[in-house]
C-alpha cells in the first residue's frame, strides 16, 4: 500500500486576541435550573416551537420542539467573562463552558451519540436562536451576551455532528489566530488512494480494517486560520475513496450557503475558516460520517471545534 502524504502545516505562536462578546454581566448570577430537570410544561410542544421560560441579563432557560425531538436549554454567566450551558436533547445532556479571561473552553455530551432527526432538531434550534437572539442585536448592533453566544455556538456544532458518534469530553483551549492563503502541500496532485491496497486485503469491519483506514486519517489542529471573504481557497479532506485531497473552493458571504462558516448556513457569530471549510466540502462530498475515526468526515469534525467555538466573524 502506497503511503498515504502527510501535510505539515504549523505557524508561530502568537498571542490570541480576548475578544469580549456580550454586555456586561451581572457580576453575580441567580441559581439556574438545569434544562435536564426543568418542570415539564403545562402545555404540549408543537413542531418548531421555541419558548423562553425564564430570562434575564445573565441567564435563559427554555424549550424548542421539531418533531418529536424536544430540546431543553438553561445558560447562565457566572460574571462578566465566563459562563456555562445545558442542552437536553431528547433527554440526551450536552454541556459547554467558557472562560474568556484565562482562554478556557470545554464541551461535553457524558458519552451520548446524536441522531440525524436530532441534528435536524439543533439546526432548526440554533435557526430560531438567530431570528430570537442574534437579528435584534444585529439591528441595534448590540453585542450578543456571553452566555447567548455560547448557546448559539453549541447548538451549531451539535448539529454537525457525525451520527450515531459518542461524544465525550473535548477540551478547547482559545488556540491562536492567523490569517493567509494556504498553500497546496508539496506533491498533492500526485495523491493516491491509501486504502486501496489495504482495504482489499482486510475484511469489513475487522480490527485490521479500522487500523487502516485510522492510518489514512490526516489531522491538522492548526488553530484557528481564517480564509478569506469571497475568494477561491484550497480545501483538504480524506476519505475512505482517496486519503488527502486538496480543492479549490469558493468560500464567504457570497458563496452557496455560505461555504467555510462554522456553522449551518449564514450565522454571523462564527467565522469562515480552513477547518470548517475542509469539514463543509468533506460534508458535501461524502454526506458525512458515522464514527469519528471512520473513512469520512470525523476527523475533519473534531479538526473544527476550536473554530466553532472560539472563531469571529472576519466577513461582516
């Protein structure tokens, strides 16, 4: 079997910028209920229902329904620069913390896996999130509170995670920032299927198939590197068909569905990065994954946490 080219790509270490998102927060917080406990309501949900049940400058609890997925939130902020989130999803529990002072960030779903009707659910969620949260804010170019934001982010990820992936937890330092083209790696035209041999000789869903196709995965935790803002960039992904590809593709506002956002569609919170456009296009190419080591898209999906949670919009 053919080696399968490994891409380098590193850049000096720089001071990240603190970027505060929110208002100030009350300094002290009022016990919050978790989402996973809250009270059932008194009234049944309908499809695509979004409910505030508590709020305040500090904290929001609520509900959203599509279908038969329902989904319980509590966000709170334990003061100015750091605050902490609870999603319910079908009785599934995810949690998110944030420290923007000391650069801290962790997300964590205790070992639960989502399903597709589950990711419809988050999309349809983080959707309302923007039309209830982010629009009204963007009008009166307000800032989004930390603990909103945080939310939104959240719900954004979950979405795209592969189905049926259990998530556990994920620590997500604030990593640094850059800018620039990416350069395509020496000898990417020339990339063959570092598969072929070895899948030919292993069976299906034997340990030695898993170890072959982990050995074609290509990861790249480069921080977060912003792309440019509706511009031609090189995008890279592997798969069980081909280890490492490098494209060409048009990214930015301007783009189909908003190509490189983190995030479905045109959230304005997020940025356009190289991570979330290598997960777009692995996404689109491949339909996604099903197991984060597997032959698709997982690798490129845990590659882009950091950019969901920590990355700013750069093409507003």
């Amino acid at each position: 079997m053919g080696e399968c080219m490994k891409r380098r790509i590193s850049s000096p270490l720089r001071l990240s910028k603190i970027l505060v998102v929110g208002a100030a927060l009350l300094l002290v917080t009022p016990p919050v209920t978790s989402a996973a406990s809250a009270a059932p309501l008194a009234q049944p949900l309908a499809s695509n229902d979004f409910r505030i049940t508590a709020s305040s400058a500090s904290h929001d609890t609520g509900t959203f329904a599509r279908s038969a997925t329902v989904i319980e939130f509590a966000a709170s902020a334990e003061n100015a620069v750091s605050t902490e989130v609870t999603l319910s999803v079908g009785g599934k529990k995810f949690t998110a913390s944030k420290d923007i002072a000391s650069g801290s960030a962790q997300w964590s779903g205790e070992g639960a896996a989502l399903q597709p009707d589950e990711n419809l659910a988050l999309d349809a969620f983080a959707k309302a999130l923007e039309s209830e949260w982010v629009e009204p804010a963007s009008a009166t170019k307000a800032p989004i509170s930390l603990h909103r934001d945080l939310t939104i982010r959240l719900a954004m990820l979950l979405a795209e995670a592969p189905p049926g992936t259990r998530i556990g937890t994920q620590a997500v330092p604030r990593p640094a920032e850059r800018y620039g083209d990416r350069k395509l790696p020496d000898s990417a035209a020339k990339v063959e299927s570092c598969l072929k041999e070895g899948l030919f000789a292993t069976e299906k869903d034997s340990a030695e198939r898993r170890a072959v196709i982990a050995a074609c995965q290509e990861s790249n935790e480069d921080g977060i590197w912003y792309t440019g803002c509706n511009v031609n960039e090189l995008v890279l992904h592997d798969a069980d068909s081909h280890c490492f590809l490098g494209e060409t593709v048009y990214v930015g506002p301007a783009s189909y569905d908003c190509m490189g956002k983190c995030g479905g569609g045109c959230f304005i919170i997020t940025g356009y990065t190289y991570d979330c456009a290598d997960h777009d296009r692995c996404g689109r190419v491949h339909g996604g994954s099903t197991d984060p080591w597997d032959s698709e898209c997982g690798d490129e999906y845990w590659e882009a946490d950091d950019d969901f949670l920590w990355s700013t919009n750069q093409c507003g």
